[in-house]
C-alpha cells in the first residue's frame, strides 16, 4: 500500500490490514497492489487527527504469466587440491 505521490508505504499483514500513522491531514489517495491482483487505486480518503480512516479495497484477481525458464542437469567439474587433509572419524553407539 503506497500514498500516491509520496515514498509513504505500508506492508499489509496475512488478512491484508495495513496502518500508515503520522499521515498530514487533509485528503489523499493510496495504490494498492498484490502479486496475482490488478493494482487498486483508491482516491478521496479524508486524512484527520480526529479518527483513524478505514479504506476497504476490492481487489480483482488476474491471470499471471511468468517467464519461463529452462533448466538442464549438468555435471559440474571439481577441481579438489592435490593434497587433502586426512580426518578420522570414529563413531560409537
């Protein structure tokens, strides 16, 4: 959730609530945006000292298309020191 027009955000929490404290009075808009939903914009919320705004945003899902990405198995050459130190290990039960 951003205030449109600023660098103010605010991360939502899993239910999607989010709170933007110490806002300037007066009348702002906020973008939201969530990966899989088409941004929001919501415009005329009234900012004041005297109670907290609530601003309740209808999202619409959207189809997400991905870039693909190929992956091939391949063995990867390792090049080990001619010399390794020795470590003994015993194991007792």
């Amino acid at each position: 959730v951003q205030v449109r027009g600023t660098a103010r955000v605010a991360p939502t929490d899993s239910a999607g609530r989010f709170t933007l404290r110490d806002l300037a009075p007066g009348i702002v808009a906020l973008e939201v945006r969530a990966p899989g939903f088409a941004p929001v914009i919501v415009s005329d919320i009234a900012v004041s000292t005297a109670k907290p705004a609530e601003v309740v945003v209808r999202m619409q899902a959207v189809d997400v298309r991905l870039q693909t990405v190929t992956t091939r198995p391949r063995a990867f050459d390792v090049q080990l020191p001619a010399l390794l130190p020795t470590i003994g290990l015993n194991w007792e039960f």
